[in-house]
C-alpha cells in the first residue's frame, strides 16, 4: 500500500470514479477543472493504492486561521464503496496527520455531512476526532 499526490489529468481521470462515489454531482470534466483551480489554491489530492489500485481518495490543503492556527483540512475523503472497512481511509489519514506533522500544522479538521453517521463513527471511534462544532452555509445565488 502507498499513497501518491495526484495532479495530472490522466491522474484526475483515474481518481474520478471514486470521487463520483462522494461528490455524485460534479461530471468528470467539471471534476478537473475545479482541482486544476483548487491547486492553484493550496489544495492538494492524495490517493491510496494497493497492488497497482485505486482505494481511497483525499482532498486537502494546509490552512491557517485564528481558531485552529496552521492545520490540514480534508475537503474531500472517499473510499471507493468495494474497498470499504478494510483499513484504507484509516491508512490514508494517518498519513495525512504525518504530512501534516511535518508541515507544522498543529491539528487536521474536516466537515461531514449530518447524513452520514458511519462515517461519523469512523472519525470518532477510529481516527480519534473530536465533534467540535455545527457548520452552516446559505446560498448567495
């Protein structure tokens, strides 16, 4: 198992389909348009693979605030449905609080949907994560 930064189209149009999985809205080419701006926003893409394939993917970029100082955010996690409870987004986090470490960020957050309670469990139970607060949106259009 190995993790690699993924950044290349031919790279995007292999995560695709385990990102469709998460972000069911976005087609493909929408998909590499918003990475291809988002890099040139800090954001990042990491892929976990085992013998040659693509399991799980993650979205993140080393942000800076005044509540949570320098830290990594997880924009996006997903592990391909098949490959799912065998260890690979346990595996790919963990990476990321060492990439994160060595980049000195002092914490990793994300957000989930309220929907999702398994992966709720996974953050807290698994991964140690704190639920810490509510977010909230409204639509400006």
């Amino acid at each position: 198992m190995h993790m690699k930064e993924l950044s290349t189209v031919e790279e995007l149009k292999e995560a695709y389909p385990v990102m469709k999985e998460l972000r069911t809205h976005l087609s493909e080419e929408e998909f590499i348009e918003l990475v291809q701006q988002m890099q040139h926003e800090d954001y990042q893409l990491f892929g976990c693979y085992d013998d040659g394939e693509l399991t799980s993917l993650a979205g993140v970029a080393i942000k800076t605030n005044l509540y949570l100082n320098k830290h990594v955010f997880v924009y996006d996690l997903v592990t391909a449905d098949r490959h799912r409870s065998k260890g690979y987004g346990e595996k790919l986090l963990t990476y990321l609080e060492n990439w994160g470490q060595q980049r000195g960020a002092h914490c990793i957050a994300l957000e989930s949907g309220v929907q999702r309670t398994d992966a709720h469990r996974f953050y807290e139970q698994k991964m140690d994560f704190s639920r810490v607060s509510y977010s909230f949106r409204k639509s400006l259009s």
